[in-house]
C-alpha cells in the first residue's frame, strides 16, 4: 500500500501541502494518507510559567487535545472531499516532538514518503521550523518530499537528478530512483554537478554506466557550470522548467554534503521547485 506521512500544524505551509497532494495523490496512485499532528507540550509551558509560557493545568491540556482532535477530523473531512477518490485516511495525535513524532509513525506504519511544506520567510529566518525540516530530511529513513509553500501541483514530467561524476561508483546512487518508477516515471535531466570531471552522456564509461542504471527511464546528461553548486542546481531547474528537483541518496547527495547553514539558504531560494531526497 502507497502510503503517505503529512505532518500537519494547521497553518498556511500545511494548507499548501494539503492543496498539493490532491494533484500528486491521484499521479502516484496513492492509496492512504496518514496525517500527524505533533501535540507535544514543554515541561516548562505546565510547569514554568513565564512571559513566554502560560502555565497550562491537566483541564487546559485536556481541552487543548480535544480541540486537535476535532481540527484534525474536519480537515480530514475537508481532503476527502477535494481527493475525489477512494483514499484512505488515517489522523495521528502524538504526544512527542515533531521529529520524534515522525520517527515513531515511519516505523510502526511505513509510509512509503514523508510530505513537508517549507516556508521561504521561516527558513531564511533559521526558525525552529526549519531546523526541523533539515533534520527530518536528513533523518528519515524513507523519501521526503519538500514543497515550497507558494507551489501549486504540476504533473511531475520532467525531474533534475544533480549528481558527482567525479566517481563512477558514485553514479550507483542512482539505483534509488528505482522503486519510484511506478508511481511517478517523468524525464530525467542529469546534471553533472562536477566542474574538474566534465563528461557528457557520449562518454562510453558514463554511457554505459548511466544506461545501465536508468534503463527504464529517458533521460539527458548535462555538465553544470556554476561554481555555486547550489545556485547553478536552482538555475538549471528554472531554465529547463523542471517539475522537481531529485537529491540522491547518502554521501553522494549534493544535499548530503551541504552544512546546515547552506541548507536552509538552499531551500529558502528554492521557491518554485518540489525537492525529493531519497533514501
């Protein structure tokens, strides 16, 4: 079953999302969304109360967990009737922090994908939220999908698969792309994001490699040449008017080998592109 994990705030990012996986829910043949709501208190909002904390009696956090409950029913209620098809949904009130939260639904449920709206204001910000996206992007054991807040679904087409081709061995994390082919199967743009190494598709070691790995997929090799290597992924993907952005898995993932910094000044650019980190 092609299940899909939405952690949820209610806020406009979520509602974005929610907006977005209505087009993407009936391409990839979706079959069960799971959405969570993380309903973690701080110790010190029951304990400490403060400027920033109001301190919250056993009633208040009661009132607080049915009011989730209920907000988490009506918008259940809400996607049902925008998906238009039968998919199954299932609602998550975890009493642990966000990344925890999702840990414990990827292993008890195994969603084949995790969905998280990003904020272009937040990230450049270096929120709370941010750091939460980084860290469950990088902590996931399963796919997680990043949709800017202000894109609204295309059907995904055509995809940029940024890769290292300094190392041959490197191109085998293309074999993670593998299981995706059925449920989403668009065009593959390759961009060599190595300027020392330059090669293109008619190079019979990357040839033969690249053909080995992407037999079922049509694809095309591409040599960046911007020294940013973030800068010149984000501008190839607007020239060439791609519907996501792949990274790879591991090591060899350009967003693997990025500090946190650069991460959050990476996706707060990224404005206009979904980005897929595979695991």
């Amino acid at each position: 079953m092609k299940t899909l994990l939405i952690p949820v705030d209610f806020s406009e990012i979520s509602g974005n999302m929610l907006r977005y996986i209505v087009g993407f829910a009936a391409d990839a043949k979706v079959e069960r969304i799971i959405l969570l709501k993380s309903a973690y208190i701080s110790i010190y909002a029951e304990l400490l109360p403060s400027a920033d904390f109001v301190q919250l009696s056993a009633d208040d956090i009661i009132d607080e967990r049915k009011k989730t409950k209920a907000d988490l029913d009506a918008l259940c209620h809400k996607l049902l009737k925008k998906l238009g098809q039968p998919i199954k949904i299932n609602i998550a009130v975890s009493e642990l922090p966000l990344l925890r939260a999702i840990h414990q639904v990827i292993d008890q449920e195994h969603p084949y994908m995790v969905l998280l709206g990003s904020d272009k204001t937040v990230l450049e910000n270096d929120s709370y939220m941010a750091e939460q996206i980084i860290a469950i992007a990088k902590t996931s054991t399963v796919p997680v999908l990043i949709v800017p807040d202000c894109v609204t679904y295309e059907k995904i087409e055509l995809a940029l698969v940024p890769c290292d081709f300094a190392v041959m061995a490197q191109l085998e994390a293309l074999l993670g792309i593998h299981d995706r082919k059925n449920w989403l199967h668009p065009r593959l743009i390759v961009l060599n994001t190595n300027l020392k190494k330059q090669v293109s598709e008619k190079d019979s070691q990357v040839a033969s490699v690249l053909a080995r790995l992407l037999a079922d997929y049509r694809y095309q090799v591409f040599q960046a040449e911007n020294k940013d290597t973030v800068k010149g992924i984000l501008e190839f993907a607007d020239e060439h008017k791609v519907h996501l952005i792949i990274a790879l898995p591991g090591r060899y993932s350009f967003f693997y080998n990025l500090t946190h910094r650069n991460i959050t000044n990476a996706l707060a650019l990224n404005a206009a592109k979904p980005v897929l980190i595979l695991k």
